[in-house]
C-alpha cells in the first residue's frame, strides 16, 4: 500500500509537487514534476497496487495576489 499525495500546479508554469509514502511510513519519494505525462510517470510505480492518492487542487484564491500565503515568500527556497 502507497500513499501518493499533489499539490498541483497553477499553469503550465509551475512545477506540481510529488511525495510518496510506503505503509510503513516510510519517504519513498519527494519531488516535483512539471506536466501530466511528467506526473503520471512519476506516480506510476506507486499506483499499481492498493494506494490512496490526495490531490491538492484549489480552483480559485480569493485574494489580490493570485496565489496562498506559503506561495508568495520568495526567501524559503
């Protein structure tokens, strides 16, 4: 059993995030990928049997700048 979880991408721009956690709890993967084809390779080895997949995807954000709080520091990287 995996557990894969998205933070997806605003636009074609930004990269979506990727981690992956066996049933140990274990840290199987952490990265980012860039397009679906790109998503959906990355994933791949951890959906093939029983997973459970969460999908961060907010449609809209409500605010001035177009984007979260945690999205708009520019001195966390």
């Amino acid at each position: 059993m995996h557990f894969v979880g998205l933070d997806l991408a605003w636009g074609d721009k930004n990269q979506t995030g990727v981690a992956a956690v066996g049933a140990d709890g274990r840290l199987l993967h952490v990265g980012v990928a860039q397009d679906d084809e790109s998503i959906a390779t990355v994933v791949t080895p951890y959906v093939a049997d029983d997973c459970l997949v969460a999908i961060d995807a907010p449609l809209i954000v409500p605010n001035e700048a177009g984007a979260r709080p945690c999205g708009q520091r520019s001195d966390w990287r």
